[in-house]
C-alpha cells in the first residue's frame, strides 16, 4: 500500500529529532527520509513506528569529474555512504547527479558518469541498496537523469534494478517534459516518488518567458513563469499518478518535498504545509 511521508523541510530541520518523529507519528505519516543513515535517527524512526524513508547518497558531483582521481574518489565515497546505510537497514538511496565544473555539458557528464557509477552500482546490488536519481535539473540545467533522453542512456548502461528514478513531477512540470508520458515510459523503474505540485503563471509567461526575471525577484523556489507547491495545489493530476504508479506495481512511499513559500520558513509552517499536502494525497491513496 502506499503511504505518505515526506522529506524534512528547512525550519522543521532545525528541531530535536525525535520530536519530530513523534510528530509525524501522531499525525498519521508512514516515513521520514534522512540526509545520512544516524543510528540515533533511524532509533527514533523505529520508536515511534515509522518506515525508512530514503537515505541521500553523497559523492555522486565526482562522478561526474572529468578527473579519473576524482572520480575514483566519487566511487570511494558512494561505496562508503551505500554500506553505511545497509548496515543501518536502508533499502533505498536519494540522490541527484550534478557534475562539479557548473559549465559542463551533459554528454561529458554522460561520459564521465558510463564509466563510474557501474562500480557504484555492483556495490549498490550486493548490498541490496536501490540508487534513485530526482530529475532536479540543477541551478545551471546541466544534471543528468531530468529528461528521458539522458535517462534511456543511463539505463542502458545500467539496466539492472539497482538503479531507478525518484519520480517527481514537478520538476517535469518545470521544464515541459509530459510528466504523464515520463511516467508510463519509466513508471516501472520507480524506486521512490515525490509529492511536490507547479504552478504555471502566465503573466510571468508572458513577462520573462522561460528565462526568468531581470529586475523581478521571483518567490522562494519559483522561477518567475512557474513555482514549486503543495500537491493537488498545482497542475498535476495526483489521481491519474497514483493510478499509474500502482500499474506498475509501486508499493512505496509518496514523500512530500515541501518547497512552497507560502509555507517555508518556520516550524509552524512547514508543519501546516506538509499536512495540507497529505490531505490533499489522501483521498487517492
């Protein structure tokens, strides 16, 4: 069955751990994701009920590096994070692939990342650890595994069911990618997914295009003609996504990434945007 959690947001970071726990608890969400596998987090998780979420996975910008050393060290430091994690029994591993040097392509990051994240993913399967990547393209539009082009590539290197997506349509939304299409394409590869809805303005269309603002200053995680929000308070229909992850036998967490500024910035908020977000899945569940 899937359930709800989410992924910890800015201000409710900033609290003790377990009270957080605790909370999430008391308000009916399955599971929390972690940025590293603490034995004290996971401690508090199992205390009061609630499921491992992800686990993020660091080391992945040197895979990326151009430099054979570097991406050695890339490979050393993802093997590290992927046995830690194993040892504290997490299953699935978050990350995004952003290469280091903020002007290089994608084909090079492609050709960098077929030669060393193979390594990472024979140390991943052994482990019984699933790597999922978030098609969050990166501040300069450069990261791999957003669009189904560079994702086909990257699967053909690694076809195997230790490497998948973290769907999140939002990020789709963004950059006009059919989030719908993505999903029956790429729907069986899902490890984990998102809760995180777009808004279109057509006024910022209209204004700066796809480009973003000159003179404007667009709002927390927004980009003048789009900004991230709550789901079922954007453009994505929740209910064809949930239908269609489970047509593909997805059994697993919807985890809510709260980057709504009409939410963000305080404990209280940030609380209140992640229950609204959960009520607004429910229904479809």
């Amino acid at each position: 069955m899937i359930q709800v959690g989410f992924r910890i947001p800015g201000a409710l970071g900033r609290i003790p751990f377990a009270e957080l726990a605790a909370w999430a608890a008391e308000n009916g969400f399955g599971s929390i994701d972690l940025g590293s596998p603490s034995p004290e987090n996971v401690a508090a998780l199992k205390a009061n009920g609630l499921g491992l979420g992800t686990c993020d996975l660091g080391g992945t910008r040197d895979l990326l590096s151009t430099d054979e050393a570097v991406q050695k060290k890339g490979i050393e430091a993802c093997s590290a994070g992927l046995e830690a994690m194993a040892a504290q029994g997490f299953t699935k591993a978050f990350t995004t692939f952003n290469p280091p040097d903020s002007t290089q392509s994608r084909r090079v990051s492609l050709e960098n990342w077929s030669k060393s994240f193979p390594e990472v993913a024979k140390v991943a399967a052994r482990l019984g650890v699933r790597i999922a990547v978030e098609g969050w393209p990166g501040p300069n539009n450069n990261a791999l595994g957003v669009t189904p082009e560079t994702l086909r590539a990257m699967f053909a290197v690694v076809p195997g069911d230790e490497f998948g997506i973290n769907y999140d349509p939002s990020h789709l939304v963004r950059i006009g990618v059919d989030y719908q299409r993505f999903l029956r394409e790429f729907g069986g590869r899902a490890i984990h997914a998102h809760g995180k809805d777009t808004q279109l303005d057509g006024d910022g269309a209209y204004l700066y295009g796809n480009l973003g603002p000159s003179l404007d200053r667009p709002v927390h995680c927004g980009g003048g003609d789009w900004r991230y929000c709550i789901p079922g308070e954007g453009v994505v229909n929740w209910a064809w996504v949930l239908g269609e992850l489970q047509r593909h036998g997805f059994d697993d967490t919807i985890a809510i990434e709260l980057e709504d500024f009409r939410y963000n910035g305080s404990v209280e908020g940030d609380k209140l945007g992640l229950i609204r977000a959960k009520a607004n899945l429910t229904p479809y569940l």
